[in-house]
C-alpha cells in the first residue's frame, strides 16, 4: 500500500465531481458566448471607427487629385471653372478646403475595451479658420459616467467574471456542510483551511484556464495579433489572472466565516455591488460634486461676445496682430480681409484660452480625483488598465488631442505667411504640406501599477486568510 | 483506547456533558443510551474534535483530542447517524478519495473487495450515490473505516432508520471489527441492539453517565426494563 498526498485525491475527485455537476460545460459554453459576443461588439466599434477614417482619407486623396489637377490648369495659365472659393492655388482656399486627416487609428487590442473612445472624436481635419478645435476636442461632460457603457470584453471581465466566480465559489465549504458530508471530511487527518483553499485554487485554475484558453482563440480571429504584441497580450492575460484571483480569494474568505451558502452569496453580491457599482459611481459623483466642470453654454457664449467684440475693432486688431508678428507686415498683396480674419482670431484664442483654461484644470482635476482613488476598487483598476493596453485611455486621448493641436498649428502657420504676403500656393508646395502620423504615448506604467496593486490586493486577501486560520481553530467551520 | 477524563462540555448555562469519566479498551464496544439531548451525541463530537470540552480532557490511543487533534484523528473512523457522501461520484470512488483524505491508497480490486465485504451489492459499487440508500452509504463508511485501518470507531445512531436487514449486517460488520480489536464507540437508541453488540453499554441522562454495565450480566428485557426506570427517575438533586 503506498502512501498517498492527499491533494492530487481533492483535486482529482472535485475536478471528477464538478465535471459531473456540468460546471465546467456551464463555464465553457457560458464564457464561449461572452468572450465572442463582447469581442464581435469590439470588433464593430473597432471596423466603423476605421471605417470612418479611411473614408476621410479617401476623401481627402479625392480632393488632392483634383486639387493637383486645378493646379496644374491654372499654372499653366489656363481658366478654370471652379467657384473662387475652390481655387487651391488661393492659400486661404487650401487652408480651409484641402485639410489634412488628423487621425487616432485603432490600437491592435482596440476592441478588448471602448474605454474612452465612445466619447473622443478619432479624426479631426484641422483648417486654417473656422472651428475651434479645443472646442472640439475638450470633452464637457465627465467622461466618467460614459466608462462603464458598452458590451465589450472589459465588461466581461469587470462585471459578468466576478458573478461567474461568485456562482462557482459561495458555497464551496457551507456546501459539504450543508449536504452533511463535511463532518465525515473533518475527521480525517486534514486541515480544514487547506482544504478550503485547495478547493478554491482549483476552481481558480479551471475558471482561469477555460478563460486563457477561450480568450488566445478568439482574440486572433477578431483581428488581434497575439505575437506582434506579446506584451500586451501578456499584460491583458496576467490582468485577467490577478483580477480572478481576488475574486477567488475574496470567496475564500467568505467562506471561512462557516456562514451558510445563502449568507455567503448575499455577502458576495454585496461585495461585488459595492466594488463594481457603488464605489466607481461614488467617485464619478464626487468628481463631479467637488471639481464642477463649467457650462459648455457658457463657452460658447463667451465665444461668441469675443468673436463680435473682435469684429468691431477688426483694422486695430490688424495693427495690432502685425506688431506681435513683423514677419507677416509689409506684404501689399492679399485680401484685407482674410488678414483682419486672422488677426481676431488670434485674439479670439488668446481670450478663449482664460475659459478653456478652466475647463481643462476643472477636468483634469477629475480625472486627477478618478486617478487617484482607482485603488480603492480592483474593478476600476482593472478598468484603467485595460483602457490602457486597447488605447483608449484619457491618456491615449490627451495625447491625440495635443498632437492634433500642434498639427492644426502648423498647418495654419504653413499658409499664414502666404496670405499676408498675397502668394498663391502652387503645386510644387504640395510635397510641403504638413503631414499627421498618430504617434501613440509610450509605455504601460497605469497598467503595470494597476496589476502591482491588483496583486497586492490578492496578497492583502491571503495574508489575512491565512492570519485567520491561524487564530481561529478549524472548528469554527464546522457545523454547529 | 479512548477515554474521557472528567470530561464536561457546557453550552451557555446548559451541561451538555457533565463530568462524564469513560473508557473503551481495545476490542471493546461501548454503547451509550440515552434520550435525545442526553449528550451522545455530545460526546461522539468531543472525541472527534469537532468541539472544544469546557473542562476535562478527551484522549485516543493516549493522544488529547483538542491540542493534537490531527494525529488522534489518524486513529480515528467515524460514521454518523445519516453518512453523507459526494452524491455525483461513485461507491468506489467515495472510498478512494476518503482513503487518499486518510493517506491510505488502494487499487481498484481491492476497493471493490472492501465494498463487496461490508455487504454492498456489486452492482452498486459504480453506480453514483445519489441513488445509494441510508444503509449501503453506511456499509460505504464501514468500509471506509476498515480501510482506514482505524484501531478506535466512533459512531453516532449508525443503525437509526436502517430497516432490520441492514441494521443486522450492520451489526455483524462491527463484531467483526471487534475481532480485529477496534474499540468502538456507539450511540444509539436501539437497546437489543446495544446488547447483542456491545460489551459495556453506558446510560446517560441530561449530561450524566448515570449508569455503566457489562453487557453479558443483563438481558435485554432487564436492560429495557433499567433503562426505561432510569429515565423515569428523576435526577437526583445535588446536595
């Protein structure tokens, strides 16, 4: 007779007894029908935003060639019968009518989560008058309460993992207790605790498994490159593994209580609406509560007093405008319209700025405030990181949003001077232009500080699992 | 060998176990009568570890119960009233993975030996035991404490709701574990059964063990007889 290690018994015969009890068909099919419903979801998010952008960029090509075409024509003194506001070779005209795409192309893991990409414009066509693109790209509402909106796999893994683990883990000591084998169990040679947690981590290592699994054949059939981004890849899978493990650790230490299975679910689902709902809805209010975030009425109508305010001293304005910029005086040519335009604008931005200023500082306040008490809950942690590795974070964001800002500068700047000094643009000018190339923020840092604390969370649990055990006599699990 | 030592237990201001001074040797069966509530049960739970004694102490094989709670339990088999098991694995593999629980590690030969042994029908050994009555999970644990090798069994009302046939072979079963001397120790309410298995019996009341007796110097209609005077008397007051 051999003497045998007691755990590949539990392993072998709970792993026999849940397979029997159709658990892990339940799981597998369950998570089969998540993982591919969520990822479609992504997926159609992701093909229209760059369905979207390609369609700006062919249009923009469009407009190119027959721009190119203009060009040629009037170069080689031909007329041409297009309005004069199509005129390309008017620089103010190629400004406005033949704009760049400035466009945020998806990340490869783009569809794992929306993030903030439901509430950011992905491609601006920055133009030398008109909108005002930090009109445009400062986001008035809190982008907060737009987090938790779409069925992407993020979802998935925040909200619908944690009910899964719950369903898998409440009972898995008051169970036994309650089916009355558990007194058969306690008397063998066995450490109740041990025991417990064998339980769990095995059900940990099954759920885990059958997600790791599910989620390395369906993200390449959606379009994800596993190997081209293995550290992504990487991250999103030890985020996926560090999040189910607190939750199965938080069910283990429910479980040590030696509560019955209908006050473990009860003490699990309040967990979860606390962790999951309440806090990250708490935060969004007190976001809001504490850093208020102006009107966007109030913006435009403060735009709107400074744009009639700079109409009516539009030859001062000029002046004044030529003196900041003596580089751009003393040119005849030109429209003096189109100068005295330029001029105010330039005072429009700088009395916009105070305003836009405070809707900037009001934001990042919040996003500051949001930030930093991430770490109250694993879900919001979960959350920004997976914002993070599918670029579409607030980072991601402000980041664009910078690039676009520099780049609808120097485009302006491209065709300023030749509208004060009353060129024409010519086509030789067209490899010139100023080009967009979305160049993503650098590093992970929100997602390596997320999981650090996701496992440290996880510590936290088993350390106090384990100081617990050892206070508490294993008698306390068992039935009174 | 088991021995209670001055072994009390009390629940708030209720003697569950009062003062109860017991010992099984080995190859004995001890059985304890009482009424519900006189602390049988109690004090199976006592020597399993499953609760704390307020006073005194609980000792198997020479080993105390509450501070070396694990060794005592290697010497240990238990069945209690109604034995459940794991209703979605099988006879055979409910013993193989209590056995692996105990250390102990069999083939499936003997496994089934065991089972066929303690009276379990062949045709059931693989069937699951959600389809197993109270008597053939019982005749599971009777193999499961054979197997265990266990030298002390406790066992708690085994033979309640058995019908007469089972609580027979139930019966035979514990005489031949006597044989290999395995002290045992039952609770139970059946009274012929107390006395045709047992070599002491002890009756308890509201916590006391009020009486011992050697089981070969009684009858059984004398046993009834002095049992049921036992729990109409009222307990003496003490002084």
């Amino acid at each position: 007779m051999k003497t045998p290690n007691s755990s590949r018994y539990h392993f072998r015969y709970e792993f026999i007894s849940l397979l029997r009890q159709r658990w892990l068909q339940f799981l597998g099919f369950t998570l089969l029908l998540l993982v591919v419903f969520s990822l479609y979801n992504g997926k159609q998010k992701v093909d229209l935003r760059m369905g979207t952008i390609n369609e700006a960029i062919a249009t923009v090509k469009e407009k190119d060639s027959l721009g190119v075409i203009l060009l040629d024509s009037i170069e080689a003194g031909h007329t041409v019968s297009v309005p004069r506001w199509y005129m390309p070779n008017k620089p103010n005209v190629m400004g406005y009518n033949y704009p760049r795409v400035a466009a945020m192309p998806a990340d490869n893991m783009a569809m794992i989560a929306t993030g903030q990409s439901d509430i950011y414009s992905h491609y601006v066509k920055p133009t030398m008058y008109g909108e005002s693109f930090e009109l445009n790209f400062t986001e008035l509402s809190n982008p907060v309460q737009l987090m938790f909106g779409s069925f992407d796999l993020s979802f998935v893994l925040i909200y619908l993992l944690p009910l899964i683990v719950i369903a898998f883990a409440y009972n898995i000591l008051s169970q036994e207790r309650e089916q009355g084998i558990l007194s058969l169990v306690a008397s063998h040679p066995i450490s109740l605790y041990n025991w417990l947690l064998q339980k769990a981590f095995l059900r940990y290592i099954i759920l885990a498994g059958i997600l790791i699994v599910l989620l390395l054949v369906t993200l390449p059939s959606v379009g994800v490159s596993l190997f081209a981004d293995i550290g992504k890849t990487s991250t999103l899978l030890l985020l996926t593994l560090g999040y189910l493990l607190f939750w199965f650790l938080l069910a283990f230490l429910i479980n040590l209580r030696g509560k019955s299975s209908a006050n473990n679910a009860v003490t699990l689902i309040a967990w979860w609406i606390a962790l999951v709902l309440l806090l990250p809805s708490s935060i969004n209010q007190t976001a809001n509560s504490l850093f208020p975030v102006p009107s966007r009425a109030r913006l435009v109508n403060e735009l709107r007093v400074v744009n009639v305010e700079a109409e009516k001293k539009a030859d001062e304005l000029l002046a004044s405008f030529l003196r900041d910029h003596p580089e751009l005086a003393g040119h005849e040519g030109g429209s003096q319209g189109w100068k005295e335009y330029f001029a105010s604008q330039d005072l429009i931005r700088k009395e916009i700025q105070p305003v836009l200023d405070e809707y900037e500082v009001s934001l990042q306040r919040q996003q500051a405030w949001v930030d930093n008490l991430r770490f109250i809950s694993p879900a919001l942690l979960l959350q920004g990181a997976l914002n993070e590795v599918s670029g579409t974070s607030t980072k991601h964001y402000k980041n664009y949003r910078q690039q676009v800002s520099d780049f609808s500068i120097a485009w302006r700047d491209f065709f300023m001077p030749l509208v004060f000094r009353g060129e024409d643009f010519t086509k030789a000018m067209m490899a010139d232009l100023p080009g967009f190339t979305y160049q993503p923020p650098a590093g992970n840092s929100t997602s390596t500080a997320n999981m650090i604390a996701i496992m440290v969370y996880c510590g936290l649990l088993l350390g106090g699992g384990l100081v617990w055990s050892r206070k508490r006599s294993s008698r306390a699990l068992m039935p009174a | 060998m088991l021995e209670a030592i001055n072994l009390s237990k009390s629940y708030g201001g209720h003697m569950a176990v009062s003062d109860l001074n017991l010992s099984v040797a080995t190859g004995d069966i001890y059985c304890l009568l009482g009424a519900n509530g006189a602390g049988k049960t109690t004090t199976i739970n006592l020597f399993m570890g499953f609760i704390n004694p307020t006073a005194g102490q609980v000792k198997v094989n020479g080993l105390d119960v509450a501070s070396e709670s694990n060794e005592t339990k290697k010497h240990l088999a238990y069945i209690p009233e109604n034995l459940m098991l794991y209703p979605n694995l099988t006879g055979i593999e409910n013993l193989d993975f209590f056995c692996g629980l105990a250390g102990k590690s069999y083939d499936k030969e003997q496994l089934e030996e065991m089972l066929i042994d303690c009276g379990l029908q062949p045709e059931f050994i693989h069937t699951w035991v959600s389809q197993y009555s109270k008597g053939m999970r019982q005749k599971v644990g009777i193999a499961l404490a054979r197997a265990r090798e266990a030298s002390v069994l406790l066992l708690d009302e085994p033979t309640s709701g058995l019908d007469p046939k089972a609580s027979n072979e139930f019966s035979e079963l514990l005489l031949s574990m006597k044989e290999k001397g395995v002290a045992t120790l039952m609770a139970t309410h059946d009274l012929f059964r107390a006395k045709e298995t047992g070599t002491h019996i002890g009756i308890m009341k509201q916590g006391e063990l009020v009486h011992s007796l050697e089981a070969d110097a009684i009858t059984v209609l004398e046993l009834e007889e002095f049992y049921l005077d036992t729990m109409t008397i009222a307990k003496p007051q003490e002084s």
